[in-house]
C-alpha cells in the first residue's frame, strides 16, 4: 500500500494523482508523515503498518489527464523530498474503510 497525507501533498503542490497513495489521510500538518515509519495507523478495525518513505519514480512525471512527461516533477520531488515522499505500508489487520473514518496513528 501507499499512503499519503493531505500536508505532504500541499508541500508537493501538484495533483496527488501523481503519487497514486491507496490511502490519503487527512488533517495532517505538513511533512509530519516524515516522522511516521515504524508506527501504525488505527481505522475502524482495520491496522496498517507504516514502513518507510517511498522512493519515488518516473511515473510521478506524467500528467494524469494528458499523459505529458515533465521530468521537473521528479526532479523537484528528489531535491526537496530527497526523493522520497509518501509511505511504503502493510496490512497488519484488515477491515472495512470509508471516507471519513477517524484515523489514530499509534507509535508500536
């Protein structure tokens, strides 16, 4: 899985759709994500397991409505994200997500 938060994506600036996240979390103060690997996020019943940052690759480069190629997107991803944004995850324990699930992030 991928997840993405809403303060990482205002700092990328450009159309989340470029990241492809399976899960965008809310309410989250700018690249606090950064500080996220190792612990898990609680939704509903569900446990995902938060990995690490995620390297990122070409396809970030591509318009998702035009399919143009700007190589500026990865470019600007490595020298301000270390070319790094997003997180790698797991699930720990499955279950049922909706739109608007309270999420709690716990520290293992």
């Amino acid at each position: 899985l991928l997840v993405a938060t809403d303060g990482a994506v205002a700092a990328f600036g450009r159309d989340v759709r470029r990241l492809r996240p399976n899960l965008l979390i809310g309410g989250v103060v700018g690249l606090d994500e950064f500080d996220w690997p190792g612990a898990s996020l609680h939704i509903g019943d569900a446990i995902v397991r938060l990995d690490s940052r995620r390297g990122r690759c070409p396809m970030t480069t591509v318009d998702p409505d035009s399919l143009d190629r700007d190589p500026g997107v990865l470019r600007d991803i490595g020298r301000r994200f270390g070319g790094r944004l997003a997180l790698n995850a797991d699930v720990a324990r499955g279950g049922t997500l909706r739109v608007g699930d309270a999420v709690r992030l716990a520290r293992d």
